[in-house]
C-alpha cells in the first residue's frame, strides 16, 4: 500500500512534466538547506539562478509551482520573511491591479481587436512593413498607456488569428467548436502552412514585444518604475520626456532599423511571410464574418471601439491607475453589450490570474534579493567610479541586474541609494539627475534581453498564446538577441556622446 501511494505521490507531483525536471526541482530543494547553512548570500543567488530555471522551463511546467515551492522554501529558511514578501507586493499593487482588471478588460474589446488587426494583416502585404508598424504601434501605445497593457492587447489579436487557421487546419469550418491546443486533428496538407504561420505570429509578437519597451522608456507613464523616478527627482510628464530624448529616441530609431534589417535578412528566428493558404483562410474568415454579421454584433464592435477609445484618453491622461481604469472597461464593455452572466465574465479573469500569483511568487524571490542584499556589492563597486564612467556603469549594471532580476526592483533599489547620496551631499543636482536618467534606461533598454527582465515579456511568455506558437524562453532569447546588442550599444553611446 506505501509502494503503491509513494508511486502515485511521484505521478502528481508536478503532473505530466518530465522525470528529469521533477528530480532537478528536488535536487534544488534538497540542496537549499545545505547551502544556506554554509553561506546565506551564496544560497540567495542559487535560488535566482533556480528560479530563473523555472522560467525557462515554463513550456514544459507552468513556472507557479515549482517557483512557488522554491520561495516557500526560502521563507521557511529565513531567506526573507512572509512580511517582506507582503511589503514587496503591496508595493508592486497597481501592477497586480493592472493584471487582474486590465487583462480581462481588454478580453471583452477581443470583437473589435481581431476585425481592426485583420483588416492590417489583410491589407498589409509587406512582412517588413507590418513588422514595422507593430514595433512603432506598440512603442507609440506604451509611451502612452503601459507595457502589460499593450502586450495583452497583442497577444488577445494572435490568438484569435491562431484560433481562426488552426480550425481550418484541422478539417473544420470557421462556426464549429475548436481546441487549438492540440495539433493532433491537423490535416498533414496543413502542417507545413501552421508550422510557418507559428513562426509568422512569433516574429510579430517579439517585435511588437520590443516596440513595448522602446515606447516603454520614454514617459514617466510608460513603465512602473519610471513613475517612481519622476516622482523622486521631482519631473513633470515633459520634463522626464525631454530627459530621457537625448537616449531613448536614437535607441527608438535603432530599434526600428533592427526590425527592418531582421525581416529582410531572415535572421534570429525572423522573417517568417503569410504563406497564401493561410491568406486566403483568413481571407475567407473575415468575408464569412462580414457576410452573417448581426446588427448586434456590429453595435457590439463599435460599442467596443468606444471604450477603447476612452481606455486611451482615461490612461493617455493618467487619470487613473491602469488597474482602476481596467475594471471601468469591463463594466463599460459588459453593460452596454449585454454580457450579465457570471460565468461569461469569470472567462476574462482565467488568462491573468495564473500570472498574477505567479508575479507574487516572483516579488518573494526580490524579497530574498533584497534581504540578502545581493546586489549591494554591484552597486557600491559603481559608486566608486566618477562622472561619464560612473553613469555608463549605472546604466550597463541595472541592465545586467534588470535581465536576471526584474527592472522596477532594480531601479526602485538604485534609485533610493542615489536620492540617499544626493541629501547627504555625497554628490550634486547634476550628478543625481544624470544618475536618474542612466537608471531609467538602463532598466528599460538591455532588460529585453530575457523574458524576467520585464513583466510584459514574462507575461508574453507565460500566457496561454506562447505554447500555442511554440515560443519558449530560450526561443526569447535567441530573438531578442540582436535588439539587445543594438540598442543597449545605441543607448550606451548615446549616454556618453549626447548626454
């Protein structure tokens, strides 16, 4: 009987995933102990590089469970405590806010999404200008609304798109039931056409990915961390723009000149066309919705386009916390197009909560980060450097930090420690504003480069679109490789000549 409840016990923990991650994920956990009895700093950075683990193995193990036993472990170790992990996330609310109420929002405007973005992918024949367009669209919305914001509004669009060829692919017409999440009723005729339009659909969403944080560094409304910058240095919405112009626009415009160069030379997993079979399936999709659309279905859309206008200004003008102004596009969008049942509404919330306590996970391995003062040795190594070197050094190590850890922890920890040097008289106004500036970017521009470095790329990455279009965290890397190099070399140089 004991045999028998031990080999089930093996069986479900952690489910279908392989034999060889559940023992590494008990090697981790046996191995913790240990090093935290040895040396607490040393166990604190093999618990990032653990977690970071997890992360990349999201494809094969939802990264909750295993990351969240990690940080259960670390808590029990006294690597943090549950107060930290509280404080960390009460700090980062109107993030948790935003996922919860912003995501599901944006699931009720889906109508209206798919038929804007299929008239672009229809009417755009040019995979190099519609590459374009999603990295300057996504840059310009995220300048003016936020990263997370945007990326869910991306993703909402290619898995309608995937949702729509995956059902042809498998033998069945556009008004039947689908499961998209299994390839095995895909017709053979159709497995080379959906293994490009995967790549196809990847190449668009890293650009429009990378677009979120090339518009992401330039307004204090852009990413959460540069809220708190500007309310530290005292900048108004045009001010911390004009700050950071000198930088994040070449790297906008470098950002861009990657993106073209990609697509034409098909490089890094890039350059992917519409193949015409699945043009013209699409093609068909919108002629066939177009042809039975109701009155009700087109009062729906517009009702849609609406709110989604209203969305822009409420958030363009920060009239409210994105979290707040989510919750008003779902009621708005729900009232007025007659969705008032519970179990049509609880659909929105199923994408992002699984994040959203996956998030919390997260800010338990920043609190161990914090606790344990792992990067305190970084930062007082850059504090003995001065003038143009001391603000490339800021700038290249949040970058280095922000890639393994999360860039709002890492310039909300850099910042305090500048704003301390500054009232202590330790250095100037000059040299404090600079310092800002090289924090700002620094967090926002060389943190592409893994899918941690930023919440919309590890949202991107652990959203239900990713395992449909086979985008994993080494796939990531690997494709936001060139844009890291380019415009974390842009906006260096940038720093040192222009600054």
């Amino acid at each position: 009987m004991s045999h028998t409840m031990a080999e089930a016990l093996r069986e479900n923990f952690l489910g279908n995933s392989p034999t060889w991650y559940k023992l590494t994920i008990i090697g981790f956990l046996i191995l913790n102990p240990i090093l935290v009895s040895f040396d607490p700093f040393i166990a604190g950075w093999v618990l990032v590089i653990e977690f970071i683990f997890t992360l990349a193995m999201a494809l094969k193990c939802y990264p909750l469970q295993p990351g969240g036993l990690l940080a259960i472990e670390a808590i029990v170790l006294g690597l943090a405590t549950p107060e930290m992990v509280f404080h960390e996330t009460e700090v980062n609310f109107p993030v948790i806010m935003l996922l919860m109420f912003m995501v599901a929002g944006i699931y009720f405007l889906r109508e209206m999404l798919l038929y804007a973005f299929t008239k672009i992918l229809l009417g755009v024949r040019s995979k190099i200008l519609l590459s374009l367009i999603f990295s300057f669209a996504a840059a310009f919305l995220s300048a003016f609304l936020d990263a997370l914001t945007v990326i869910a509004v991306i993703i909402t669009v290619a898995v309608g798109f995937y949702g729509v060829y995956h059902k042809v692919a498998s033998g069945k017409k556009l008004d039947h039931d689908h499961d998209p999440s299994t390839d095995d009723q895909v017709v053979e005729l159709h497995r080379e056409d959906l293994e490009g339009f995967r790549a196809f659909l990847r190449s668009l969403m890293m650009h429009g990915a990378i677009g979120t944080a090339l518009g992401g560094v330039t307004t204090l409304v852009g990413e959460p961390q540069n809220l708190l910058i500007a309310k530290v240095m005292g900048w108004t919405f045009a001010e911390f723009f004009m700050r950071m112009a000198h930088i994040s626009m070449p790297v906008l415009a470098v950002g861009l000149i990657t993106c073209v160069l990609l697509e034409k030379f098909s490089a890094f997993g890039y350059g992917a066309k519409l193949s015409p079979k699945v043009r013209d399936v699409l093609e068909e999709y919108e002629r066939v919705m177009a042809a039975n659309r109701t009155k009700a279905e087109s009062t729906a859309i517009i009702v849609q386009a609406v709110v989604a206008v209203i969305l822009i200004l409420v958030l363009g003008f920060h009239l409210a916390e994105p979290g707040v102004v989510g919750l008003l596009v779902i009621v708005l969008a729900t009232a007025f197009n007659g969705i008032t049942e519970e179990h049509r509404i609880g659909r929105a919330f199923e994408e992002a909560l699984p994040f959203t306590a996956l998030l919390v996970v997260f800010f338990a391995i920043v609190a161990v980060i914090n606790n344990q003062g792992l990067f305190t040795p970084v930062i007082h190594w850059v504090l003995t450097y001065d003038g143009k070197m001391q603000e490339a050094l800021f700038y290249m190590a949040n970058g280095v930090l922000s890639m393994i850890s999360d860039n709002v922890f890492v310039a909300t920890v850099y910042i305090k420690q500048v704003a301390e040097f500054y009232e202590s008289g330790a250095i100037t106004r000059e040299q404090f504003d600079a310092l800002a500036v090289a924090i700002n970017t620094g967090t926002n521009i060389p943190s592409v480069a893994t899918p941690n470095g930023q919440a919309a790329f590890l949202f991107l990455l652990t959203s239900a679109l990713a395992p449909l279009i086979r985008l994993s965290y080494g796939r990531m890397v690997i494709m936001a490789l060139p844009y890291t190099v380019t415009m974390t070399l842009s906006g260096l140089a940038a720093l040192w000549f222009l600054g």
